[in-house]
C-alpha cells in the first residue's frame, strides 16, 4: 500500500497545493502536491500523521474484550488529557511489557477535516497511522531526518523533536538507544548508529506493528467516482440476469421435452384410431379432417349450437329451450331478454356471424319479453 506523509507544519485544513510525501509501494518516493498525490496515486492509500498532532500515552484497562475495551478507554484517559474527551479520537494498539495500553489520541475535528479533504481529492485512506509509532519495537529507536527528530520504539515514549535538541533529551531515554538518520555523522548519547538513505522507507516498513487509527469513524473506507457508487447496484442485476437466463432456459427446455412427449402421444392416439394412415404430415390438420368426417351430421349441430352460444353470450340474453331439426338442418331457441333491443342485438349478432336468422313474434312477459329464435336451415 502506498503511503502519504503529511508534514508537522500541516494547516487545519488541506488544499491542492498542500504538500506531502508520496511514497510508492515499491520505488522512490517524492515531495508532492496533494493534487499531483491524488493523480499518482491508485488504491487506499496509508495516511502517516506527524507526532506533533497526537498524544501518546499507556493506561491500564480493566479488561482485555474489545467491546470492553472501547467503552473503558474514555475513562481511562480523562484525567490524563487536558482537552475534552469527546474531542479526541482515541485509539489504543498493542499491550506494554506492564500489562498497560498504549493509547494514541488526535482531535477528531482535525482528523475529521483531513480525512474529508483527502477523500474529495480522489484519495481513498485505507489506513491511519503516526510517524513515531512506525520506528521498530526493539528497545528506544531515535530516527534524524534532517532537522527533525521522531523517538519511539518499545518504550512508552512517542516524540517529535528538533535534531538539535537531542542531547537534552537524551537522559530522559531509557537504554539501548538505536538510532538511525540521514546524516553521515552520528549523533551524541546513543548507543549505534546507521545512516539511511530512505528514512521513510523505514517508517512504512513499520506499518505491521503499529497502532492503526483507522477506526470508528475514521476506518477505512474507499472513494466512489464515477459510476463507482453503482458498481454493487450493476453487480446485483446482473446475478438476477444471471439467475433470470438460467430459469427461463431451464423452464424452455423442461416445456420442450413435454411437448415432444405429447406431441408422441398425439401421433400414438392417431395411429391407434385411424391405423390405416401410415403417413403423418400435419397431425393437427389430418385430426381435423378425420373428425369431419367422423362427425356425420352432428357436425351441423354442433357449429350451429357453437354460433348460438357465442351470440347470446354478447346479447345478454337467455334461452330457455332449444331444438334441432336435423330434416331441415336449423336451430330453434326459445329465448327471453330484458327488452326488444336486445332481441334485435341477438339478431344482428347472428347476422354478422353468417347465420340466416328467423325472429318470431316477440311478446312481454312480466319485466321482460321472449321471442323464437331459428338459425340455420
């Protein structure tokens, strides 16, 4: 993961032009604008604040459960803060030799506007950390770069300091005392030195260790641009695509196969009835015609009484007797309506269906009329 080094002299808020130092997950890193950061940069990034802006310090907790833990903490450090606590992000890390917690704090409404104006950049924060706190564990580690000093380590102590004022401070740390920096020659009062080309090469190698600040409000997060937002929105309709595809070509070929089985079974049917048909072209029309001719001369009857029915259903009307002259080849209905248009209704209606029709004299009956009707013939 890359990493982003703000500098101490940081304002309140951070602009395009703000400075910071980009380092690459591989490679060299450089003195940037953050809007140059913003174009370098692909992916969460580890956001490193400098040590002037936080307050380090270890208290004990009366649990180790995480839950009791984050409820415990802001007891734990009111008397030790002279800010608000509610001010303050408090994050606490890893467990002192003594049992203690090491706790880091930062005004949120300083962290909150950073986090903000890095997010509106493009920049996502994948991670949070403080420069002193990326120094090794292994005894009091002091890192020079230039004219600004971090101490940090296994020891309690996490400091910025000026170079120049290590020999004041240098009573104060316990030993060993291993230092590292960027000049050649090696400060007084330390116990080894090594000089280091990268000094914040060091610092991000330290990231495995140290305490991530990352949390609560502040845990990492990714920034959307774009159709980003949208990307869980399209991940979801194309699963229900997906699924929609899968079903429908199941449903098609699970209908396939029984209309082929009844499909066989009509061919089976018509085999059976009419076996002196060896050849099938069109089942369904040969069907027709074997009916047809099956049918004999209730094949009239039922076309008339087909007509009929589809005509009275329209008319509103109701038949209370029916007979057939097969002779004449007519059908006769004796049927009653709710007044005389509608027995006119019915007539047309036949009419248009290709019915010759023959209507009697109608005559009222109580609150409706009744009349003969013949069709066909």
């Amino acid at each position: 993961m890359d990493c982003l080094f703000l500098p101490a002299e940081s304002g309140a808020r951070l602009t395009e032009e703000s400075s910071a130092y980009w380092l690459p997950g591989t490679g060299a890193g450089a003195w940037l604008s953050l809007a140059e950061c913003a174009e370098a940069i692909r992916g969460p990034v580890a956001l490193i604040l400098p040590a002037e802006v936080c307050s380090f310090f270890a208290v004990s907790l009366p649990t180790r459960k995480a839950r009791w833990v984050n409820q415990a903490l802001a007891y734990a450090v009111e008397e030790l803060l002279a800010e608000n606590v509610d001010d303050l992000h408090l994050t606490h890390g890893d467990v002192l030799e003594d049992g203690r917690h090491r706790v880091i704090a930062v005004n949120r409404g300083l962290l909150a506007g950073w986090y903000e104006d890095l997010q509106a950049l493009g920049l996502a924060i994948g991670a949070i950390h403080v420069d002193a706190d990326l120094l090794p564990r292994d005894g009091a580690q002091l890192l020079f770069i230039g004219e600004r000093g971090l101490l940090g380590g296994s020891p309690e102590p996490r400091l910025a300091f000026a170079s120049e004022h290590w020999p004041m401070l240098a009573g104060q740390c316990p030993s060993p005392r291993h230092a590292q920096g960027t000049d050649a020659q090696a400060p007084l009062d330390v116990d080894d030195y090594q000089q280091i080309d990268d000094p914040y090469r060091l610092l991000a190698d330290g990231r495995a260790e140290a305490v991530d600040l990352a949390q609560g409000d502040f845990a990492a997060r990714t920034t959307t641009t774009g159709i980003g937002h949208w990307k869980p929105l399209f991940a979801a309709l194309a699963l229900v695509l997906l699924v929609q595809l899968v079903f429908n070509f199941g449903q098609a070929w699970y209908l396939q196969r029984q209309g082929d089985a009844y499909a066989e079974a009509s061919r089976a049917l018509y085999r059976e009835l009419f076996p002196e048909d060896t050849r099938i072209v069109n089942l369904r029309a040969q069907f027709t015609d074997r009916i047809g001719q099956q049918a004999g001369p209730s094949a009239g009857f039922m076309a008339l009484l087909s007509d009929a029915a589809q005509a009275v259903t329209e008319a509103s009307v109701t038949v209370g007797q029916l007979d057939y002259n097969e002779d004449r080849g007519d059908l006769s209905m004796q049927v009653r309506a709710n007044d005389f248009p509608a027995l006119e209704q019915l007539r047309q209606r036949l009419g248009e269906i290709g019915q010759s029709v023959q209507l009697g004299s109608a005559s009222r009956e109580g609150d409706g009329v009744t009349a003969r009707v013949v069709i066909g013939g």
